[in-house]
C-alpha cells in the first residue's frame, strides 16, 4: 500500500514537473522566441567586431548601410550567407542595390566607427528589416545584447 502511494506522489510531482515546463514555454516573453534569428544576429555580431577590429574600423562607403553584408562576404568574415538570413522569415525579394541579400539592415550610424566608438554608442547594431514575427522584429545591440521589440511608435530597440 505504502509503494503504492508512492508511485502514485512520484507520476504527480512528475506530471506536475512537465506541466510548468510546458507552461513557461508556451507563455515564454518575446525576447525568449525567434532562437534562429538570435543565433543569426549574434554570429553577425561577431563578424562586424572581427572586421572592425582587423580593419581598424567599419567601411564608411557603404551605401545608407544598404550594403553591408557584401563587404562582410568579400573579405571573409561570412563564409555562410545563409547567416545573413533569419530561416523565419519570408522571401528576400528587396528592391535595393544589394548583391547579397540579408534579413538584417545596419545602424548607419555605426559605420566608418572604430570598434571602441561602436561599443560606446549604446544602440542597435543590427535589426530585422521586416517585422517577419506577428509585428514583432529582432535586434541586437553594440554590446551583442538581443532583444524582441513590437512595430510601433512607442517600441524601439
């Protein structure tokens, strides 16, 4: 009787276990979700670092910072362009000058910066060009912070 019992506390505390993992899942923020384009953003991150610290700083000829992802990919930084690409979103068919095509778009303000000056600036790095995620976009910051941000006049980065 008393194995019983037990088995029977042990299935509860078990099922109980599942329950609040599924519910934290499920109920998880915004900043939690989009893991793809997180790991995107972050490997851009490390990429736009390396070249302005190999480089000296950032290229400054780069057009509105429509560009950017090509000077990554023609000097090495890139080597997999699907990494310019949140697998969540839909199709890159932009009407830019563009070669390489890419989920993310630049702070413009951030090129032709050292990498010091960069890290100082406190903003967006890169950001999601589309609000590909139910109206929300993704970006990450100087400091390789991500987060989830909802379209709006009120929301930013």
């Amino acid at each position: 009787m008393r194995d019983k019992l037990l088995q029977s506390l042990c299935v509860i505390v078990v099922l109980n276990a599942f329950a609040v993992i599924f519910l934290k899942i499920i109920h998880q923020p915004e900043e939690k979700k989009l893991p793809n384009c997180r790991a995107s953003l972050t490997q851009l991150h490390t990429a736009l670092k390396m070249y302005a610290l190999e480089e000296g700083k950032l290229p400054s000829a780069v057009t509105s910072g429509e560009q950017w992802a090509d000077f990554l990919v023609s000097n090495g930084f890139i080597s997999d362009t699907r990494q310019l690409r949140c697998p969540e979103d839909g199709s890159l068919d932009y009407d830019d000058s563009e070669s390489v095509k890419s989920s993310f778009r630049i702070n413009p303000e951030a090129l032709g910066k050292t990498w010091e000056e960069i890290a100082k600036m406190n903003t967006w790095l890169l950001e999601e060009r589309e609000p590909f995620h139910d109206g929300w976009r993704i970006a990450i910051h100087t400091n390789g912070e991500t987060k989830a941000f909802e379209e709006g006049p009120k929301n930013g980065r």
